[in-house]
C-alpha cells in the first residue's frame, strides 16, 4: 500500500489559492496573506448542556475565556476529555480562534481546511476571506480549531526538523522496488512511530475522526449554539459526516466540499487518486503545451513520456540543492503533486520543471517544500505527523495480495508517470496502535439535508467520491462544479458560492444534481 500522503489539504488556503502569484520572485516564500478582521469586544454565550450526562458536564458545562488574538480575531482554549469514552482519564486542550460577524450572527460556523492534520486556527487566522466568503463573514461567527493532535491544540509530535527531513526527503539506498528497498522505507516508518509514541504525551490511541466528532460537539456547545452549522473541506467531508452520523438531531446546514467516501476500500483510495492526479497532470501538459515558455514538446502523450524520463533520471541521479539537500523522484513527484491541487499554481510548475532539466532543483524543492509545510529549514506545523496519526487510528491496514496486485496494475495501466512513485510499504503497519475505524458508508439518518460539493477533475479527491457520498447520505445533495483543481466553493464559481451561501445563510435548499 502506498506511503504517500494525499488527501490532505496541506496549508489549505495556499496550496489551492495559488503558489503562482507570489513565486514570481521566488524570494523563498510562495505566498503572503494579510490576516482580515475588525475589532470588537469579544462575545460569550452561555453553553448548550441539554441532554449532557453527568461525567461529560464539566466539559460542556465550561465557560470559555475569550482573549484578543489580533486583526480582529479572538481566541480561547476548550478542555476536552482525551477519551471520551473515560472522560474521567485525562484531558486535552482544543484551541480555537473567532472572527464575529460584520453584522448580527445568525451563530457560530465551524470551519475545517481538511488534512487530516491542517490547522483551522491558521486557516481563519491568515485566510479568512478564502475560507468563507463576504456574506458568510458578515452573518456567521466563523470558528476555526485545531482538532485533537494538530497544531496548537494538544499536538502530536514525532521527529525534530533534521528527523523530519530524513524521513520526508531521505533517498534510499537500495534500489527502488526491491526487497531491500522496502525494508529501508519500513525502518523509517517504524522509527517515526516510535518516536510520535515517545514525544506526543500518549495521546496517539485517542487521535481519531471519531474523537474530533466528538470535540467538534463540545465546541458547538461551549459556544452556545444548539446546532452545528459546518464548512468542512476535504478531509473536513469526512469529519463532518461523522458528526452527522453521531449527532443527526445537532446538525445543522453543513457543506462537505471535495468529499472523501468514507466506504471505499485502501486500494481504491490509492489507486482513484493516482489517475485523480495523473488525470490532472495531462490537464496541466495540455494547458502547458499549449502556452509559450513550456519545457516540453510534441503531444501530451509524448510531454509525458518526458516527463516521465525526468522522473527517472533524477531517481537514478538526484540534483543536489544549494542547501545540501538532494532532489530525488518522491521529492519532485511531491512538488508535482502540490502544484496540481490549484490551476492557478501551474505555472510555477513549469518554472519548477524547466529548471530540474537544467539540473536545478530550486523550484521543485520550494514546491515540495510547501506541501510539506518546510520553510527556511524549519517545518512550520506538524500536519505530516498528524496525518499518519488519524490515518493509522482511522483505517484498518490491509493485507490482500491478490487486491494489492490487481490495485497496481491498474495504476500502471491507468497513471503511468506516477505510478513508480505511488507504491510503498504502508506506513500504519508499523504503527505503535491497532486502528480503531473501520471503512463503511455514513448515512447521517434524521440529520437534514446535507450540501456536498464535487469538481470533476480534482486529483486529491475524485468527483466520484463527492457522488458516492452524496448517495450515502440519507439527504445528500449533490452540487457539481466543472472545471480544474481541489474543492468548489469560494474558488470563482459563481454558481457554486450562490448556493452554497443561500445554504447556509437562508436554508435554501439547491437541487440535487446542481451543476455549475
């Protein structure tokens, strides 16, 4: 099964709003937002405890202390129980920021950018006019959180920046594809879950969508709201689908856009992502070809053919970067697959292309670089250590050779360019935990309608995936934006932000199959 990491929306607003507008200069940073807001005195509301039991009271019966965190926003700490099924065994800290409405709030929306593993404090804190936008802002307390974990809640924590580095970057000696090519990988993710075990304080066991679900009802609570209204991207569909699904009477108007099918199979994960992005890949040859500057010729099937020499060449002889640091496939395969979760990051993977068939790996390693949240030789989260840990506890490991064969054939058939660098040994069977999810379909019965939000070519998550569990859901209703890159809503789709924002802010049901 494959180690790579994709459905993450890593550094959410960043990735899809555009590395392009700020790598001109390429000046070592891909982007600069300015953090939005206006100041206001901060407001509280007493906490919804209807229906509580009596051991989970002195977490939802809590009074949030609400602290001026800057540029409008304000931020607090909610104490939540590290096993909700022990609350009494320990806690945990949920941190949380807010910006109020512009106008008088309809209530709080909860926000979450996806990952697992990315910050909705960082989201809402640095682009809040990406994550929601200008009618939402003016109507909704927008609430962004860090699950149990990430980030600056109670946080797992693995390897020091060096270690990282090794681990995300590092080539193996042995040759790819061998035996001793997979013993290699399996020891660095043996000694990676070791060390989360070590340095994250226990919490690894309770690190779980399940959980944050249930932290997520905490928080709609403690701010007072009697239902949870929800804007969830990516990995955030998931998430809010399992809040659906625990708490169907407590949903409110959530959206789920660039759905995760919570039924489909590991292989299937694997292999509908791989022509997801190979897919996406010939959108951005195509694209690429038919401009000027490009690095490639001839066809899209000769481009990438190319391509795909250049992949080889760099794994057979790695580019060494000016900080030491050596280019081999996965990091430049990681660069690639960062720019395509936004049409608009395109042409800093041409300037990235162009310059490793120079020899120079600059670009690449900048692309990479921010996929991985690295900057400056520091890693600015821990979205990578986080991610493993949600998908190890989520997902039961599987062991099917006769699935895994026919899953790569099917990639080599299907993604050629991609498919030497998407097999692996999978990293959750050295994990420290056995998982406690299991895959199966969420129909959120009795919870109301429920918005998801699919774009055909998405790489990181398949149209088929926002249709799959729009089905699944007991009220799904499907909206459909055509076009390129990861989610719809807010991206310049007019038709897409209408209806999602008439949603939300009057009830309005669009019709099923809406496409924009």
């Amino acid at each position: 099964m494959k180690n790579r990491p994709i459905i993450r929306l890593r550094r959410a607003a960043a990735l899809i709003a555009g590395l392009a507008a700020a790598s001109v200069a390429l000046s070592g940073c891909l982007y600069a937002m300015i953090p939005e807001g206006s100041s206001r005195p901060s407001a509280t509301h007493a906490p919804d405890t209807e229906g509580v039991s009596a051991d989970l009271l002195p977490y939802y019966g809590q009074t949030l202390t609400w602290n001026d965190c800057g540029a409008g926003f304000d931020c607090t700490d909610v104490t939540a129980p590290l096993d909700w099924e022990n609350p009494g065994d320990g806690e945990i800290t949920l941190s949380v920021i807010r910006h109020q409405a512009s106008g008088t709030a309809k209530g709080s929306l909860l926000t979450n950018p996806g990952g697992p593993g990315a910050s909705g404090v960082e989201l809402i804190r640095d682009n809040l006019s990406f994550a929601v936008g200008a009618d939402l802002i003016d109507n909704y307390d927008v609430i962004g959180f860090d699950p149990r974990g990430v980030g600056e809640s109670s946080a797992v924590t693995c390897f020091d920046a060096k270690g990282m580095d090794d681990y995300l970057y590092g080539i193996p000696a042995a040759p790819r594809g061998t035996p001793e090519w997979e013993a290699e990988l399996l020891e660095g993710h043996k000694k990676f879950a070791e060390a989360c075990d070590a340095n994250s304080d226990g919490i690894l066991p309770y690190v779980t969508t399940i959980n944050s679900a249930r932290d997520m009802d905490l928080i709609r609570a403690v701010l007072g709201d009697t239902q949870l209204n929800y804007l969830g991207y990516s990995y955030g569909t998931f998430l809010g689908a399992t809040y659906a699904e625990l708490y169907p009477q407590k949903a409110g108007r959530l959206v789920l856009d660039g759905a995760i099918d919570p039924a489909t199979s590991g292989y299937d994960v694997s292999a509908t992502q791989a022509l997801g992005f190979e897919s996406a890949l010939r959108a951005y040859m195509q694209d690429c070809l038919d401009g000027t500057g490009c690095p490639f010729n001839g066809t899209v099937d000769e481009a990438m053919t190319d391509l795909g020499a250049l992949l080889a060449s760099v794994d057979a002889a790695p580019l060494k970067n000016g900080d030491g640091r050596m280019l081999g496939a996965d990091a430049l395969m990681t660069g690639i697959i960062a720019a395509l979760y936004s049409q608009d990051s395109w042409p800093v993977l041409t300037q990235a292309l162009d310059e490793t068939l120079q020899g120079n790996p600059t670009t690449a390693f900048l692309l990479a670089d921010f996929y991985n949240g690295r900057e400056n030789g520091a890693y600015l989260d821990n979205s990578s250590e986080a991610f493993r840990a949600y998908n190890c506890m989520d997902y039961p490991v599987e062991d099917d050779p006769e699935a895994d064969a026919a899953n790569k054939a099917k990639i080599a058939e299907g993604a050629p360019t991609i498919a030497p660098y998407w097999e692996g040994p999978d990293s959750c069977s050295v994990w420290p935990y056995p998982p406690t999810g299991t895959r199966g379909e969420i129909h959120a019965e009795g919870a109301g309608p429920i918005l998801v939000v699919g774009t055909t070519n998405d790489p990181a998550t398949p149209y088929e995936w926002s249709e799959s569990l729009a089905a699944q859901l007991e009220e799904g209703v499907l909206i459909t934006r055509a076009g390129e890159g990861h989610t719809g809503y807010n991206k310049g789709n007019t038709c897409v932000d209408r209806a999602v924002e008439a949603f939300f802010l009057d009830g309005t049901v669009p019709e099923d199959g809406l496409s924009c």
